[in-house]
C-alpha cells in the first residue's frame, strides 16, 4: 500500500507572488530552487541550496508541507509522512 499524506487537511496557500528565498536574501546568501509552506506562505530554499531554509521553517514551525514554485513542477512534501503531495493545479 502507497503511503499517503495525512496533512493535506493543513493546505491554505497554493500560490505566491514572491519569487526569493527571503532568508537568503537577509543574509546576501543565494539559492537554488524554491520551496512554499502551504500552511503559512513562507518561501525558502530547497535542501539543494546551502542554508536549507524551507527544511528549517519546517523544523521551527512544525507545518508540515511544502510544494516547489518553481516553473513547470506541480509537486509538494509532506515532511512528517515523507511523502509527496499534489498535483496542486
């Protein structure tokens, strides 16, 4: 049996307007691709960037999901299931 996702009830942000990772940009830091928390609209880095943002908002906050913003994907993480989630169009 697939593994599901047992947040999906926590989604309330599907999409922004922000294009930067604005942990990175307080510290003159760059990233590599952008990740959402669909719970509150906070926009960070992916694990493939040095600094790890979204994954350290997940590990502050405890909301649990994340989907990329970047052009062309249509996916999400659940970091509690380990699972990904969406499509979200």
């Amino acid at each position: 049996m697939a593994a599901k996702c047992t947040h999906v009830d926590q989604i309330k942000v599907t999409s922004t307007d922000k294009h930067v990772c604005e942990d990175c940009v307080k510290m003159g830091d760059t990233w590599v691709h952008l990740r959402l928390c669909v719970e509150c609209g906070h926009v960070g880095c992916c694990d493939s960037s040095q600094n790890k943002h979204a994954t350290k908002h997940f590990r502050k906050t405890k909301h649990p999901m994340v989907r990329s913003i970047e052009p062309g994907e249509d996916w999400g993480w659940c970091y509690i299931d380990e699972v990904m989630i969406g499509p979200f169009s």
